[in-house]
C-alpha cells in the first residue's frame, strides 16, 4: 500500500484513510463502499489499490463522505480506547 495510507481494521473489516480523509471501506460480507466525492487521482489510485483494481473499486456502493468521516472516526476512536 502506498505511503499517506492508512488500513484500519475493525469487526466487519477495513477503512481506509488517505492522508486525513476516510476515502472507502472493505466489509466481510462483501458488501464494500467508497466515497463518492472526488479527492485526488492519487487517492482514486490508492482506492483501486485497496480494492484490488479499478473493476472491484467500480463495483463498491457509493456513500457520503460524512458518512465515511463518521464511520472513520468511529473505528478511529475504538481502536485507539
């Protein structure tokens, strides 16, 4: 994974945090979402990475950034307590 990311692990899964932004999330039951705001080509690069290619990444839900912000800080917050 590239540097400026961060994988955090929680009991569904995985969010991903490009630099501050919680950009996408990898469930356990497939069920995968992505932000639907546009950062950065480095952050659609480290979202497709994360996804295992541009296919995959396509193929994730679409949901808020502040959806993803809340969810983010949330898992933020419990791993690190």
């Amino acid at each position: 994974m590239s540097k400026n990311v961060t994988e955090l692990p929680f009991e569904n899964g995985v969010i991903l945090k490009s630099y501050d932004t919680f950009v996408a999330v990898k469930r356990n039951d497939g069920n995968h979402e992505v932000t639907g705001k546009w950062h950065s080509k480095t952050t659609s690069r480290q979202i497709n990475e994360f996804f295992g290619g541009k296919d995959k990444a396509d193929k994730a839900k679409k949901i808020s950034q502040s959806l993803l912000d809340a969810m983010g800080k949330f898992i933020e917050a419990h791993n690190n307590g």
